[in-house]
C-alpha cells in the first residue's frame, strides 16, 4: 500500500544549512549504516539523499510489518548517537504515504529548495536512488517514485518560468566571485568535482573569468578541465604550495575540512591583490575549517550565507510557483494510479485469468454435452464470445479493487 512508504529528514529550514553537518553520513560508512538501518527497521527498500540543503533516507516498509515512526532509529544512523526522548521526533521531520511522494515531488522539482528551483538537486536525486540499486536496498516501489520524481522535476523546468533566472545556490555563490574579480583581476581555484562546481565552471567560463580545477583525483579533474580548457592540479599540492589566486570555491564530499590553517595561511600571503582571498564554502560538513577562518581574520562565506540571498530571491519568485504547483498535484493522482498498477498488477492479471479459466471450463462442459452438435464455426464463436464475457466480468472487480487501492 502507499502507506508503507516514507521519509525521514531535516532540511535547511530547522536551523541552517551549515547545522546538517551533523546529520549527514561519511562517504565511507553510507552503504554499511544503510544496510543496519534497513535491518532494524524491517525496511524493505531505502535511499539516502544528501545535499548542502537537507539530509533524507527514503524507504518502504516490508510486507507484512506495520508502518511506524523510525525517526529514533534514523536520528541514531545519522548521528552516531541514541537520542533522548523525545529528540529525535523534534529534530526530524517525517512524511508518510501520499506526503512522502508529495515531499519528494516537490524536493525533486525545486520547490522545497532555499533557491526556488534549483538545478542541482535533479542530480543528486538521481543520484541517491542509483546508489540504493548499486547496494541493492532499492525495490519497484522506490524505483517508481524516483522515476516519478524525476519526470515531474523535468516538467516543471519546462513548462513553467520557474527554471528562469539566478536558480542554483552555486551561481548565486559565483556572483560573488565575479564581483571579486571585477575589483581585483585573477584566478579562482574550484576544489572538488560536484555538480555544484561544475555549474560554477560553467558560469564562470561562460564569462571568460579564468580558473583551475582541484581535486584529489587527477583523473576526473583533467577531464572537467579538458572541457574547459584550464590548468588542473592534486588537492595535496594545491595545499603544499598554492598558487596566487583571488578566489576559492569548494565543494566535495569530504567528511571533514580539507583546506585547513596552514593552507590559508600560505593563500592568504600571496594573492596578486595583496587582500584576503575570497573565500566560498559549499560543502556540509565544511571543506574550510570556520574555525581557522576566525583565527586568521578571513571572511569565509558558507551555505548559510548563500541560502538566506536565495531566500531573499524566493519571495520574488513564489508568483511563478502556482502552474508548477499544479503540475505536481495532477502527478500525485498519476501516481496513485502507476503505484497500484505496478504493485497489485499480478493481482489483477491472476483475477482476469481466473475468470479466463472459468468461462473456458464452462464453454467446454457445454460443448461436450447440450452443445455437442455444433459444427467447427459455431463452437469457435461460442470459445470467442465466452473470452470476451469473461474480461468484461473481470473488468468489473478489477475497476473496483482499483478504486479501493487508490482512496485507501
């Protein structure tokens, strides 16, 4: 049933992007604590979504278990820690049946984000239900939804005005590059290779401003450099002895600060300017460690700065919500209807079957006895018209049994 499927989570809108950290699962512990998670909680079918605005796992509960409240077993998964009564249930938020494909309806298609629809979480959906297949916690029932998901984030970016205009957290962040190139001409460094830095690529060389690609793998970082013809270098070497830059824009999936003291020291005494390097973090957990930034008087603007200028923009652009609205709510009654096909279709195939057998039986019994005079064409016509009879006496139950899954 649609009930067994849920979400829990915590988003921007608690306390901050920044206050996620602490929510968010190590890259390499996410498969390990997905599986225990789905154990625990006798789930049948899971995916775990991270982004710098929210932090999500996505489930569907096995048959024959009743539905519950997991925020406790999720709040320790993601936290390492078992919560006090009552504190997992105020930290998280939890969404049920028709409101957990609602949320992510609305999550896919940007209208749930801190910048009204934005881009990148198109990606980063798609991406956390590939990895729930890679590890095998994924199910027809979550594949649906993500499929839908993923449909219905497409229309809205193309039948509405929505996807117009300043609609990734990384171009409002590189607007504050552009400025600070405007005043000071130089390079920027773009550290790790995410959909969040490749937009920044894009949109910076889309004005000529020049940059180069750091990330701990050379591969993937000469082929983002390839594309757009600049230099490249290894994360250890750009820490070691980096070169003169104005700007740096961060984003990986490190699980702690990768750019650190030592490193900001050493930009901080060589940009061509002479002042403090711009400094953009849009990483959770940070790629640049706030606490040096204070120690060393640098300005570092993080995901909490750049969500409260894209709230500033969301008022301005919530006019432009009502038709995607309305595109979400018609994809929730599809939805109904796709969910109850693809989950109860053998049902309904076993129920046209066996009215099939039963009229066959029937028309053969008939056939044998007060009916055993017919001729070839009249026997043919009699089998023929039984089969018609019994999908139309199948399509009866069958519309019923529809109509019943799809009200619950």
């Amino acid at each position: 049933m649609l009930e067994d499927l849920g979400i829990v989570g915590i988003s921007w809108q608690k306390n901050g992007s920044e206050s996620l950290d602490r929510y968010t699962l190590p890259r390499n512990k996410v498969v390990q604590r997905l599986r225990a998670l789905a154990k625990r909680a006798e789930l049948a079918e899971l995916a775990y979504l991270a982004t710098c605005n929210r932090v999500e796992v996505i489930f569907a509960h096995a048959a024959g278990t009743q539905a519950r409240d997991i925020r406790p077993l999720v709040y320790e998964l993601l936290t390492g820690e078992k919560p006090r009564p009552g504190e997992a249930e105020r930290a998280l938020r939890a969404w049920g049946g028709e409101g957990a494909v609602e949320h992510l309806f609305l999550v896919a298609a940007g209208l749930d984000s801190a910048c009204l629809g934005e881009t990148e979480i198109v990606g980063q959906v798609r991406n956390s239900s590939e990895l729930s297949i890679e590890i095998g916690l994924s199910g027809p029932r979550l594949r649906l939804l993500f499929e839908e998901s993923l449909k219905i984030a497409g229309r809205v970016r193309g039948e509405t005005q929505l996807g117009e205009g300043r609609v990734s957290l990384a171009e409002l962040a590189v607007d504050h590059i552009r400025e600070r190139i405007r005043r000071t001409p130089g390079q920027t460094a773009l550290i790790g290779i995410s959909p969040m830095t490749e937009r920044a690529a894009q949109s910076l060389a889309s004005t000529k401003t020049p940059f180069i690609i750091i990330n701990r793998s050379l591969d993937k970082a000469q082929i983002l450099a390839d594309r757009f013809g600049c230099l490249y270098l290894p994360l250890n070497e750009f820490c070691r002895k980096p070169p003169r830059i104005e700007a740096v824009f961060s984003c990986t999936g490190s699980s702690h600060a990768i750019i650190k003291e030592s490193t900001l020291e050493r930009l901080a005494a060589q940009t061509e300017s002479g002042q403090a390097p711009l400094l953009i973090d849009m990483s959770v957990p940070a790629d640049i460690d706030p606490v040096a930034c204070t120690k060393l008087a640098l300005k570092r603007i993080g995901m909490d700065e750049i969500t409260k200028e894209a709230q500033a923009n969301r008022l301005v652009r919530l006019n432009k919500t009502p038709q995607a609205r309305e595109l979400v709510d018609y994809a929730l009654i599809r939805f109904h209807e796709k969910f109850a096909e693809q989950v109860y279709g053998e049902l309904f195939g076993v129920l046209q079957q066996r009215y099939q057998h039963t009229a066959k039986e029937g028309v053969q019994r008939l056939l044998k006895k007060e009916l055993k005079d017919l001729g070839p064409k009249q026997r043919e016509a009699i089998e023929s018209w039984s089969r018609v009879l019994a999908r139309r006496f199948a399509h009866i139950p069958t519309l019923g049994l529809r109509g019943l899954l799809y009200e619950g």
